[in-house]
C-alpha cells in the first residue's frame, strides 16, 4: 500500500506540473487598451515578452493593480513564482477584491509550500466568489496534507462537480487519500473514475498507469507473510491430547499464536515454501498444562495438469509447563486428483518419529496411509470429504504398538460475509479400530468414535486485521475409559498479518 501511494504521488507532481502550474489563470475583463499588447502575449503564451511588458507597465503605473496583476500571472507561466507573489501581493494591496488575485495569490503560495498563507487567500477567494474548482481542489490538498480526510474528500467532490474538466484531478487525489486511509478498494474505484472522467488528459492517463501497475502488484506473488493472534480462551476440559490428559478440570487461558511463510520459488506449475509457527497457552492456575509447539517446515508442489502433488518435512517440538513433552519428525506426501466440476480424490502417507520425553515407552514410529473423496458444492460454500486411514505404530513399549485404521468424515459450511461477518461450520466424525500385535490391548479390539463441532465467526477490521470468535466441541467414546470425555472450548482472538 505504501508503494502504490508513493507510486501516485509522483504521478500527482507529473499532473499538477501539466494541468496546474501551467493552467491559464481567470483574468478579468481588460481595463485598458494599454494591455492589449501583454495580454496578446499571454493569450500566445509568450511568458517572458508578456513578463517584460507588464514589468515596464507596473513600473509605469505603480498605483494600478491590473499591470500588476497580469505581471504576477506572466511570471507564474513562467516559472517565477517568488516574482508572481510579489506581484500579485502588490495588485492586492491595491484593490483585495480585484477579479482572481486572491485565487491566484493562494495558488502561487501553495506551490512554494507556504499552505497557511496559501489558505487564507483561497478562502479569501471563496467567500468573494465566484467558487472556482481549482480553489476547491487545492484547499482539499492542503485538508489531506493536515490529515483531515473526510473534508479533503467532500471539497474534491466539490471541485469535480463544478468543473467536469479538471475532474481528473479531483478523483486521483481523492485515490490519494483513501491509499492513505488503507482503503484499497475505495482507492481503486476513484482511479477507474479518474481514468473515465472527462479530463485532464494527463490525469485520464495517471490513473491508467496506476491501474497497470496495482493489477500487476496484485497478481504478483507475495514473497513472504507473517501472521499473529493473541486471544482469551475458555476449556472445561484441559487436555493435551486425546490419547494423553482428559482430566476433568476447566480453566481459562491466554492464547498465542505466531507464523511466518517465506517463498523461495512461486510459480505456476511449481513451489516451495519455508515456514515456521509459534503456539503459546498460558492457563490461569493449571500451570503445568501450558503447552508450546514450534514447528519449522518445508514444503513442495506442483501442479501436473489434474494432479497436485505435494511433500512435505516439518519438526515439531512441544513442551508442557517447563518440562519437554514431545518432539517429532514428520514427512507427508499428498496428491489432490482434480475430477469432474466440484469432485476431488485424495491419496497420500505420513511417516512420524515420535520422542516422548515424559512417557519414553511411546517412544517410536508411526505411519499411515490417507485415501479420500473431496465434493464441493455452489462454489465452494459447502464441502464434504470422507477419507479411509490405515495406520501402523511400532513403539518402545510394546503396549503402545498397533495396526489400525479409521474412517473419517467432515461436512463444512462457509457464508462470506453475513452481515459483515465470515461466518464458518464444520461437524467431523471418526471411526477407529486398533489392535495391538502382541496383546490385543488385553480385550482384543479396541473401538473409538469421535465427534467434533466447530464454528467460528470472523469480523474484518482492516485489511491486514480481523476478531473472530471460536467455539469446539468435542465428544469421545472408546473402549477404553480414560478416553470417554467430552470437551468445550470457546476463546476469542484479534489477529494480524502482513504480505
């Protein structure tokens, strides 16, 4: 956003240089035939002779203000706007109402960056009327400059309306003022005006180029992106994992989260992408559940006509309270099949290295296979998948061990924008079935369900930051019954990122 501000600035100075420094100043109606000669010289637009008759007649007639006048306004063609104000200051002293002295005195002061002087004579200029755009147009700039945004937009709009021809103007500095609001969107629409308005002919194109040059931007891949959230959340039910603490006890706790992707190659039919994320809760009293997880990560793509296959490695570290819990390596290895309109098959497999610090008897290998359907429905809003799971994990102690698999199953709903708000539901269940290779778990099979609920309400606050709210439900029945919990989870958060 910077840059495309920076980018119509310079292209503001190209416009003004054209349009207004150069623009042909009101002259009132001629008072006398002595002027026929300069104003002839000024309607052919020879500056400098117009310059030299008016000096001889303001020397010839210091007690008139038209010589004067007419000086300042040869001299301001000119490129000698020091010269202009005094002239037009000395026409002013002369008569204060003379027919667009104000008006030009403000103007000249205005590009010499005097803008408290350059205000009170264009004020001047108004209440003495008649209202002349370019009046309107440069108190509006002097407003933005001051920051004082809704006013600059409501004299730009002034100023377009009453003169079509300069309208250009009015609607690239009113871009600039919203590039300065970080409102992107309303920025673009005053360009695409500006480009279609009636003049000038150099701001028609100022706009164009601008519009070039932020859909190139736009369509340019970022390079990086970083992301961050701090929130409250609510758990009646503090685990670590499903498999590891359903304890009972409910706390409340403050949420973290950090991460950072970097792209060292974006390209149509290949990428690869650096990242690494941060997560941090601290609890109110149930210290010793604070978990932290870092994960640094690479990951590779490409896309080969209706396949998009994909590998990935990450390490992942967590600790629990001040004690280390678990850390792991993790490679993955997906491919997306893209079928018929909506429809989508999955296959894939991880490999994990588990170290359990506190439990070092879970300590192992454990592998899958994912083979899955994905069907998307009116334009994404609605999705279904359903994936089969083979599993095997050999560990340190045999106990842990088993072959397994599982069936799981997501139904989602996605409303953009309902009532300003992303509105996002999704149900997913589970079905599992272990055994373990050397006891069966001392009862044969074991049977797991899982039934999880979430939805989430996010409001944009800006560009690059948004609130949402976030609710979880969790419901768990196995044969085994340190595994039969339910859980709620309910937390708040204000997140940012950059790009």
């Amino acid at each position: 956003m910077k840059r495309s501000s920076r980018l119509l600035t310079w292209l503001l100075i190209l416009v003004f240089q054209a349009s207004v420094t150069f623009s042909e100043p009101q002259k009132p109606v001629r008072p006398s035939v002595d002027l026929q000669m300069g104003l002839a010289a000024l309607d052919s637009g020879q500056w400098e002779s117009a310059f030299k008759i008016f000096e001889q007649l303001t020397q010839q007639q210091p007690d008139q203000p038209a010589p004067a006048y007419y000086l300042g306004v040869a001299a301001s063609h000119g490129g000698h706007d020091v010269i202009a104000v005094d002239a037009f200051v000395h026409c002013a002293s002369l008569d204060p109402t003379f027919p667009w002295v104000q008006a030009n005195l403000g103007l000249t002061l205005f590009r010499l960056d005097e803008m408290e002087l350059a205000e009170e004579h264009l004020l001047e200029a108004l209440l003495q009327g008649p209202e002349d755009a370019d009046v309107l147009l440069h108190l509006g700039m002097i407003d933005a400059q001051r920051e004082e945004y809704d006013r600059a937009l409501r004299l730009y709009k002034q100023s377009a309306d009453l003169d079509p021809e300069i309208s250009g103007i009015s609607l690239l500095q009113s871009a600039d003022v919203e590039f300065a609001r970080g409102d992107f969107p309303a920025a673009l629409n005053y360009l695409e005006l500006a480009s279609e308005s009636p003049g000038p002919t150099t701001a028609k194109q100022t706009a164009e180029t601008l519009l070039a040059q932020l859909a190139g931007e736009s369509q340019k891949p970022p390079r990086f992106d970083l992301r961050a959230s701090a929130g409250f959340e609510l758990d009646d039910n503090v685990t670590v994992s499903e498999e590891d603490l359903a304890t009972g006890l409910s706390d409340e706790a403050l949420i973290l989260n950090a991460g950072v992707n970097i792209y060292l190659l974006q390209k149509e039919k290949a990428w690869i992408t650096l990242g690494y994320d941060l997560y941090q809760s601290l609890f109110r009293t149930l210290t010793d559940f604070d978990l932290r997880i870092q994960q640094p990560r690479i990951t590779v793509g490409s896309t080969l006509g209706r396949f998009y296959p994909s590998l990935s490695y990450s390490y992942r570290d967590e600790t629990l309270g001040s004690n280390g819990f678990l850390s792991s390596h993790e490679l993955n290895f997906n491919v997306q099949i893209a079928l018929i309109g909506g429809w989508s098959t999955l296959l894939g497999g991880q490999f994990e290295s588990l170290t359990f610090d506190m439990t070092p008897e879970r300590t192992g290998q454990l592998s899958y296979l994912n083979i899955g359907q994905q069907i998307r429905f009116f334009e994404d809003l609605i999705s279904f998948l359903v994936v089969w799971e083979p599993s095997w994990q050999r560990t340190d102690g045999a106990a842990f061990s088993y072959d397994g698999q599982s069936i799981n199953t997501q139904l989602s709903l996605t409303i953009p924008e309902a009532r300003g708000m992303d509105v996002n539901l999704s149900y997913e269940y589970a079905m599992r079935d272990y055994i373990n290779p050397s006891s069966g778990f001392s009862r044969g099979y074991r049977h797991d369900s899982l039934h999880v609920f979430w939805t989430s309400l996010r409001l944009p606050l800006s560009k690059f930051a948004e609130a949402s709210i976030n609710y979880l439900h969790i419901r768990s029945h196995s044969t085994l019954p340190s595994l039969n919990y339910s859980q709620n989870i309910l937390n708040f958060r204000i997140g940012v990122w950059y790009y």
